[in-house]
C-alpha cells in the first residue's frame, strides 16, 4: 500500500502516415466502498452489467476497455502519454482507470514510481506490480488524497463529470507544484471526411441523438473540445492541445490510421449498443427492441464503410506552476 491515498495535426485532412509500432494519512474510506456500496449494487440491464450510479452511461465491458487502451496506444505511437512526465513522475493518479490497463503499464515502465488507478467499479486484477495500486472511489466527490501527486492522467471520461471544471479545479487543487495533468479523449460529434456521411444517415442521426442525451443528462459528449481552454482557466501553463482523428473503418490511408481505424471500428461497435441502450431508453423513453433496431442500423453503416466517418481525438496537457 503506498505511504498515503488521503491543435497540433488538423483533423479535417487526412494525409497518409509512417508505419508506427505499438507498445503495449490515508483514507480508509475508499477501500470500504469496493463491496458494500458498489459491486454488490450493479445491475443487470438489457443482458449487460451496469454500475449503479445511474449518471454512468457505460457498461463494465472489459474487453471493450482493453481494446480502446490498444487504440490510444496505436494513436500516440505506443506511448502511454504526451506530456512530460512521460518520465520522471514520482507519485501518479489515473483517473477513472477502468480495468486498470494504463496504471499497470505505467508501473511497469516506471518502477519508481508509486501508480494508484481509482475507479468507481472494482473491474481491476489483484495481483500487479508492487509499486501499482487500486482504489474505489467516485472522482466527483471532493477528493481524500492528502499528499500531493505530480501527474495526473484521465482518458476516455467524456461524459463522466457533471462539471468538467470542478474536476480541473479538483486536479489543480492536488497536484504539487510543478505536477502535469494530461487529459486524452475523443469527442462528438462524429464527422466525415469529403462530406461522405449525409445528415439522414443512421450514424450522423445516431450521433446527434447522443450529444443531445447526453446534454439533457447534464454531462455533454463535446466537452474535449473545451479541455484546452479548461485548463488554461484553471491556473495551468504551457498548455498543449495536440488534435488526431480516429477513422471509423480501414478507409484511410496511412498505417496509423489502418491502425487506429481498424481498432475504432472494433470499440464502436462494442460501445454502441450498451452506450444507447442506457441512454435512449432512460432519456427519449425508446423501448429496448426500437433501440436495439436503431443499433442495428448504426451497425451495419458502421460495417459497410461507404461513409467515411471519423472521431476528432484530443491530448491535451497543462503544468501547475511552480508558484502555485
């Protein structure tokens, strides 16, 4: 246990790409919580488990989780982050950690680290590298760690804050003088390249639908977009915003986005069905056959590849300043 818990590319052209490869005081409260408040309470919806915060739109898919950690790693060249505590972090938080792929691969390749991956669902394995940690803990409530961390990482949390400048303020607040905060996230809505995707097609209807479900719920779908204005508000300096696209399919040229496309096409898939069911039938009233028919037809768009659709990806990072 560790000693304390208390635009660079521009994404409208999409021009072929190099051959990449791909790498792979304490707060006592926060363990409590793994069984009593949150793994006995997840519900079984629609033939997928769900975590009982019901502002929480995803299902706890491992293997969607996995293969969205291989796409990140395709898009940064195998690397785990951008910013510069690529090396040299001391104490790190990965936030909202999932089954807890990213903290583990940190610790790995950073053994002195000290990695403590927190997450609202205890998805993650027990047995990792001695100086990899996990912890149960919801990130919206005021955070208990007392020791300061010099790198905090999220990626993929669209739509899991309220007030995504709460939780920049919250980071800003915890981290030491110096310390980096990285934010990685893809946002709607979904685009075309050449103008291939009509507005009536399944996928463009799907995606307007799921920024406005989203926006109802209070937790909008295109906040990446803001992060870099977030962060500058917030305090941090130096912000960097550097802005990929994920092609739906193998339709792009390039082996990065062969890649990437390929591995977006998989997790697009995997994500659709339990993302909309939980949304359209608790925000627009759907029955589950109509979702599911509606599905369907994303699906099969989705697999033709006669639209080639992409998702606009963001890193963007920030340093507290030393004044702080």
């Amino acid at each position: 246990m560790p000693p304390d818990r208390a635009a660079a590319n521009d994404a409208a052209s999409l021009p072929s790409i190099d051959d990449v490869s791909i790498a792979g005081g304490q707060a006592p409260s926060l363990w409590s919580l793994e069984t009593s408040d949150y793994e006995n309470g997840f519900q079984e919806r629609h033939g997928r488990t769900y975590h009982p915060l019901e502002e929480y739109i995803l299902p706890n898919d491992t293997f969607r989780l996995d293969i969205q950690h291989l796409l990140w790693l395709a898009t940064w060249d195998g690397r785990l982050c951008m910013c510069p505590k690529k090396d040299g972090a001391s104490r790190v938080l990965d936030v909202g950690t999932g089954t807890g792929v990213w903290a583990m691969a940190y610790a790995d390749e950073h053994p002195e680290a000290v990695v403590t991956g927190v997450d609202i669902s205890p998805i993650q394995p027990q047995v990792v590298a001695p100086n990899c940690f996990f912890e149960i803990y919801n990130a919206e409530s005021e955070w208990p760690w007392r020791i300061p961390h010099d790198f905090v990482f999220m990626r993929h949390m669209n739509t899991a804050f309220a007030s995504w400048r709460d939780t920049i303020e919250k980071v800003f607040r915890n981290l030491a003088p110096g310390g980096y905060i990285e934010l990685q996230d893809n946002t709607f809505p979904i685009m075309s390249y050449e103008g291939t995707m009509p507005a009536n097609s399944a996928i463009a209807r799907w995606s307007s639908m799921l920024m406005e479900s989203t926006r109802l719920l209070g937790r909008p779908c295109d906040a990446p977009s803001q992060f870099k204005r977030l962060l500058e508000d917030a305090g941090f300096e130096g912000v960097v915003e550097i802005k990929r696209v994920w092609p739906i399919g193998e339709w792009a040229a390039g082996r990065r986005h062969f890649v990437t496309g390929s591995l977006c096409h998989d997790t697009s898939i995997a994500g659709l069905e339990p993302s909309t069911l939980r949304l359209f039938t608790s925000v627009f009233g759907w029955s589950v056959e109509e979702t599911k028919d509606f599905c369907r037809e994303v699906e099969a768009e989705i697999r033709s590849q006669r639209y080639h659709a992409y998702f606009n990806v963001y890193c963007v990072y920030g340093k507290k300043p030393y004044w702080a």
